[in-house]
C-alpha cells in the first residue's frame, strides 16, 4: 500500500527537465552569494522532523469529526503511514508515540515494521490529560500537581511506565505535558500546586535512565482558562532546572499568546541551554490547529533564524533539539497535512541557513536596523524550493510529495484497506 521506489523515480522523471533548471538557478544565485549548494543539501537532509502518532486520523474540535477515511487502525498502520511520509520525503525517520494510545503489544513485531520502512521512535509523550478506563484516582482536578498524594502517585507511575514502554523501543526521550490547572479564582494555591508538580517530575525524572531526556511543554491556556501550571517558558525552564540536567524546555509554537516574540523566547533558552524540543505547527488564535508556516511564514523563519543562529555559535551549549510536529487536521487529509508541514519546515529551515551571519552582525554592531532587517529579507524572499527538492530526489524521495500521494490514490488504497470509517486512536 506504501509507495515504491521505482514509482517515486517516475514521477521525478517527468519533473526533471523543469526542476534542473530551477535547481541550476539558484545553485549559481547561491554561489555569487558564496554558498555552496553541496554544503546546504547535505544540511537540508540531516534535518529529520518526527512526526506525531497522534497525528495521522483527523482531528476534531468538541463540536465535530470529519473523518478523511482509511484512517489507521493501530500502532502498526500508524507506523506505515509514517514510513510513507518518509518514504515521500526522505525527512520524517521517527515516531512520536503518545501512550496510552500507543501501548506496543508485539514489541519485536513494532520494532521490525519501523526498520522496514527506516523509522526510529524518538519521544513517549504520557496522557494525564484524560481519565482511562478504570482508572482508579480522576485527573479531574489535576495529575502532577494534584491535592492527594494517591492520584500523584498514579501520575507519576503513569509516566514510569512510558518510560519502559519507550525503553522496549529504543526511545530516550519522555515529553511531559500537563493539562493541570485552575478555571476558577482561588481554585489552586499556585504555589503549593508548583512545589507538588516540581516534586513529582523529581520522582519521574529520578525514575528515568541516565542517558534520557525529559522534555517539560508549556502552554498559557487550555484546558484550564484561568491559570495553567505550567503557563510559559519560564516555569518550564525553572521546573527543568530544579529536576536535573537532562531536563529541557519543549517549545509548541502553537502554545504562545497572540504576538508572543517567540524567536526570542528560542534565543533565550538556546542561551541557557536548555532547548530540549519543538512542537511544530500553525495557530491563529490558539493551539495546534493548523499546518506548519501556513498563516505566519515570516515569523518561521525568524524563529528558524535563531535557531540556526544558535546552532552554528560555538559559544552556546545547547543539546541536540528534537524536532517533532504536533498537529490537529480537522480540514485536510491528514498525510497531505503533514508533507505540507515537513515542506515549510524544511523550506524554512533552508532559508535560515541562507542568512548572511557576517553582514547581519556587522549592521548590529553598527546599529543599523534598515540594513539587518534587509540581510533577513534577502534569505527570506530567496526561493529556495528547488534546493529543498534537489535535497529530497537525492535522499530518494519525490521532487513533489503531495502530487506523488494524490497521483498514485494513496488516500484511496487506504480506504479500501482500512474502510471509510476507520478511526484512529488520539484526539
Ligand atoms: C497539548 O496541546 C499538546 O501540545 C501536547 O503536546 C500533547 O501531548 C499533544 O498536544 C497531543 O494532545
Ligand atoms: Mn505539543
């Protein structure tokens, strides 16, 4: 049902003639610049975006779900989906799973599907969002941060067991979200129910091999409206710094306040060293809702450009990031979604590394603002797509993901496999 080689290759065939010639274009604008487009490729395809489990069935809202249909069933077609993501694009090797959603049944099984199609697992996310089936302690009022001790307890146990679960796969890393909080004045003692959440990411953490990662989300509202616990990068970044040096803040950029200055809140923490994770998406008013660069290009790219900043500094010691989409799809096909996402990703991450660092310091050393913001102009309205393109087709992937998912009825072959109604386990 996945696509094959040799179908991926036809497709590039008919595309070539158009695509070299855009590709020759800029490699040379590039080079007048002094980039070389080997170097910038071989970054282009370093970069692999983890893509959620959760991800892959369409989203609803609490009003209604618009099933695309073929949606996959369990933990093993979720895997083929990804491995069809990346099979397209060359740029998608890993799986954030979300248990207990996604509990592995037949763990040698699960791990052979993945290296079949060339995936690994890299992040466990727990859920004390919801309740479970016979779950003995509610959530209701909270799971880390909880007033008893017992439901605490089965929190914190909650997340050891992702751990093991993540362990069997190979994973090392636990994000960590919270939906604990307060809808009402007076409901909490913000600070008793901080030290209570701080204790048990304490236990969680100390539960957790050495050589893990535990990466701390924020988000300012939802599902509670009056106080989240962990509302901003700085409680996050506060709580991972009392945990343990292996903790790090996970940055959804679906998570800010409208006009949040997010590529400084990157530059901040890559300053302290403690970026741990990004959540990719897109948000007009609130959370994760839609595709990655879709409504706000410019401000990707700014934060792209941090980033990269960031990466290429000698002087700041930062760990490796995980790059991972977060995403809800309630309009489009799911797959489509996500290629479109990885491409603005990539697309994005491309320009970024574009950006003339030499002319851009020296405007800010010489304060000249009209000149800095010009040097960003410049990597940003370069077209950099044929480059993104030449980094897929060389990888093995599809000049054009998207045209390869629709010409070949990928959608089609997984409604008449799983059935139109088929739905898959998340949100
Ligand atoms: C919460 O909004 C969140 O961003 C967290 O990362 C969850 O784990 C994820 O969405 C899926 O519900
Ligand atoms: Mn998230």
């Amino acid at each position: 049902m996945n696509v094959s080689p040799s179908a991926i290759a036809a497709h590039n065939d008919r595309l070539a003639a158009a695509h070299d010639r855009h590709f020759r274009f800029l490699a040379d604008t590039l080079a007048e610049k002094g980039l070389d487009a080997g170097t910038l490729l071989d970054k282009i395809n370093a970069f692999q975006i983890a893509i959620p489990s959760w991800a892959l069935g369409t989203g609803g809202t609490r009003f209604g779900r618009f099933p695309t249909g073929g949606e996959p069933r369990t933990l093993e077609e979720k895997i083929d989906d990804v491995g069809l993501i990346h099979a397209l694009n060359r740029s998608a090797n890993s799986i954030s799973l979300h248990i207990p959603w996604d509990i592995p049944r037949d763990v040698a099984a699960i791990k052979q599907r993945l290296a079949g199609h060339g995936l690994t697992i890299d992040s466990v996310n727990s859920n004390t969002f919801q309740d479970q089936k016979n779950q003995p302690h509610s959530y209701k009022f909270g799971s880390l941060c909880h007033t008893q001790a017992e439901t605490r307890r089965q929190a914190v146990d909650h997340n050891v067991e992702c751990v093991a679960y993540g362990k069997q796969l190979d994973a090392k890393v636990l994000t960590v979200w919270l939906a604990d909080g307060s809808n009402f004045p007076g409901q909490h003692d913000f600070r008793r129910a901080y030290d209570r959440t701080q204790q048990s990411l304490i236990e969680i953490y100390e539960a957790m091999p050495s050589d893990w990662t535990m990466l701390v989300e924020y988000k300012p509202y939802e599902p509670n409206f009056y106080a989240m616990v962990i509302p901003d990068w700085g409680t996050s970044y506060a709580l991972c710094q009392a945990v343990g040096q292996n903790a790090h803040v996970l940055v959804d950029l679906g998570h800010h306040l409208p006009n949040t200055n997010i590529e400084q809140i990157v530059a901040r923490l890559l300053h302290f060293g403690r970026l741990g994770g990004f959540h990719f998406n897109g948000s007009m008013y609130g959370d994760d809702d839609l595709t990655t660069g879709s409504t706000k290009p410019f401000q990707l790219f700014l934060i792209f450009n941090e980033l990269v900043s960031g990466m290429q500094d000698a002087a700041v010691q930062n760990p490796d990031i995980a790059w991972m989409i977060d995403a809800s799809h309630n309009t489009k096909d799911p797959v489509e979604d996500l290629l479109q996402s990885c491409q603005n990703i990539l697309t994005t991450y491309a320009r970024a590394l574009i950006v003339d660092r030499r002319k851009l310091a020296q405007a800010q050393e010489d304060n000249d603002a009209v000149a800095a913001e010009e040097v960003l102009r410049d990597a940003f309205f370069t077209d950099v797509r044929p480059l993104v393109a030449e980094a897929v087709r060389r990888a093995g992937g599809a000049i054009d993901p998207i045209g390869v998912f629709r010409a070949d009825g990928l959608r089609e072959k997984r409604i008449a496999e799983r059935g139109r109604f088929a739905v898959a386990t998340g949100l």
